[in-house]
C-alpha cells in the first residue's frame, strides 16, 4: 500500500511538472493596463478616440507591442504593421 502511495504520489509530482513546463512555453500576454497605457498614448490626438482605443486595444493584445508616437511608426511592430480588417486596410491605428 505505501508503495503504491509514493508511486501515485512520484507520477503526480513528474505530471504537474511537465504541466507546468508547457504552461511557460505560452507567450504571456501583455496586462491590460500595459495596453490601455501605450494605446492612451497613441490614441490621445485620434478624432474618434473610442475606435481608436478599442482597435488599438485588440492589437496590443494579439501583437504585444504598440508603435511609439500617435500615427505611423508601425514598422516598429511588424505584426501591428500587418494586421487587416475584412476590407483588406490597416485594422490598427
């Protein structure tokens, strides 16, 4: 019985490890208040400043960066760059 225990006990320890090990593979995301941060910053100067939040908020959390500035510069973040919406144009600002 005790050798059974320690077996059970040993497979779940190695399980929850290896769990944890792939777990640290994902990309983490950035925090939301990182992005509501930089895309305050971006948008500060957009006409329509709640799309431009909200576009610009979908795009930090795909792409992990927001190009500094508040238009252009988006070769800074290719994947920002190259983000299209379904009319094939720029999603993000």
């Amino acid at each position: 019985m005790k050798l059974a225990l320690a077996t059970l006990l040993l497979v779940s320890l190695v399980l929850s490890s290896s769990l944890h090990a792939m777990a640290g593979g994902l990309s983490p995301q950035p925090a939301p208040s990182s992005c509501d941060t930089k895309c305050g910053a971006r948008c500060k100067d957009a006409g329509v400043k709640d799309r431009c939040l909200k576009y610009c908020g979908i795009c930090c959390q795909k792409c992990q960066c927001v190009p500094s500035g508040t238009y252009g510069n988006k070769l800074e973040c290719p994947c920002y760059n190259d983000m299209k919406n379904s009319k094939g144009t720029a999603k993000c600002p």
